[in-house]
C-alpha cells in the first residue's frame, strides 16, 4: 500500500508535535525517519497505525483515508501493518511460538496454516532453538528476533519499526537491519524505521525522513 500525508498536523495540547507534515512512501520502500528525541518521529508511526488522529490533514493507506474510511477498511488496512518496538513488547507468559501464535489468531490466520507459519518465521529470523522459550530466558538481540518474527508472521504489506536497534549492541543491530533489508528486498514490504543510529542510515544509503522539532527538513 502506498502511504500518504497530506499537510499533517499534530498537536497534544500546547505541543505541536507534528507540523505541515506531507510525504508519500510507495510500496517497497526503505525508509529512515530520523530527528532528535521528541523531533515527532514515534508520532508519525502512531497516526500510521491510527493509534492517534491527526489534528488536520489527511492520510491515506492504500485506498483509504483514515479519517473517512469506515472501520472496517481501517482495520482490514490495520493487519497489514506489523509493528517491532525498541522494548520489544512480547507477552511475558506466553513463549516466543505462542506470542506469535496470538496474533495471527488476532488476525484470524486460517487456523490450519498457522503453525506452519510460526515454522517458517522462526526459521527466518533464526530463532529454532529458543521457540519454546519464554521472553525473560532471551538476549536482547534474539528478543528483537523474536518481535520481528510476530511482526512478519501476519504477511504484512509494511513494517513499522520504532527505534528498533535503540537496546542492541551495535552487532545485534547490524544483524537486525540485515533482516529488515532481506525482507524488504524478498517480500517487497515497506520498511519504515526510525533511529538515532546515523552509522546504519548512512550505510544502508536508503531515503531519509528527517524531522527536526516536528517539521520535515
Ligand atoms: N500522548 C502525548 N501527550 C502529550 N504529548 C505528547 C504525547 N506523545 C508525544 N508527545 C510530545 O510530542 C513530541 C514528539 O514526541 P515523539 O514521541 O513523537 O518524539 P520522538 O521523535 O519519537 O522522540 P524519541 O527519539 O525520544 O523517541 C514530544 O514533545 C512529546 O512530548
Ligand atoms: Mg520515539
């Protein structure tokens, strides 16, 4: 899906977190967003997500705009977006295979593809032998892993990817680009990832998004 913002805005209250914000992302894209802490960046995910509205300006993903669409489309449109966070966020009592069990029950996968599916992204992201783990028994490199592994497993046309690396020694981190490039070059899933890792950005030679104080630079 391609991913629209039209003149974005974003206020929380006094706060003009995002502002004039107006980009367009195809399908198949790598892209970095980069800015200082608080520059807006973990906001922009958040509207693509439609975790929050924009105060004015429209986006669309795909055919639908999030302000129009009904909520059906939003959410159709909402499964095709994986998400992996800088903390990870896997369910600590469920094992690495049934974290990413839930959601592909929450995505109503066809219940008999799903384990061969857990099968096939664990094996992808190299994590065979600690599946039946819980997240506590995990390094930080193979719980990123882990995430990546849910955030795939729906068959996502975009992953979102905020600050991902921010917990990982810088050869974790490598190796986590390394799979999110694989990804994006394999499946043709658009990437967006924010970082304050300028050594990944300038190496990977991908577009940039650089927001400073809430505006595009
Ligand atoms: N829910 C909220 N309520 C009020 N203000 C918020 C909220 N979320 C974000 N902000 C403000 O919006 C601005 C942008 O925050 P955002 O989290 O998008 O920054 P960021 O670029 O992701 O920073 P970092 O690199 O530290 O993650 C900040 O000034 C922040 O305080
Ligand atoms: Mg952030």
């Amino acid at each position: 899906m391609k991913i629209v913002f039209d003149q974005v805005d974003k206020k929380f209250g006094i706060v003009n977190a995002l502002k004039d914000i107006s980009f367009e992302i195809d399908q198949g894209e790598f892209v970095f967003i980069t800015g200082n802490s608080g520059a807006g960046k973990s906001t922009l995910l958040k509207l693509i997500l439609n975790q929050l509205k924009p105060s004015s300006g429209k986006i669309l993903l795909g055919d639908v705009d999030l302000s129009l669409g009904n909520k059906d489309d939003i959410n159709n449109t909402r499964r095709k977006i994986g998400v992996v966070f800088q903390d990870y966020q896997l369910i600590s009592d469920k094992t690495i295979e049934e974290n990413i069990a839930l959601i592909l029950d929450i995505v109503n996968y066809p219940k008999e593809k799903i384990q061969s599916r857990i099968d096939q992204v664990i094996k992808e992201v190299n994590l065979g032998t600690r599946r039946f783990l819980f997240p506590s028994q995990l390094a930080g490199g193979e719980l990123q892993r882990a995430a990546l592994a849910r955030a795939l497993a729906i068959e996502p046309e975009v992953i979102l990817a905020d600050e991902p690396t921010g917990n990982l020694d810088p050869e974790n981190s490598w190796n986590l680009v390394k799979l999110l490039k694989e990804i994006n070059q394999k499946n043709n899933t658009t990437i967006i990832m924010t970082t304050h890792n300028n050594d990944i950005v300038e190496s990977m030679g991908k577009r940039v998004i650089k927001l400073k104080e809430g505006e595009l630079v």
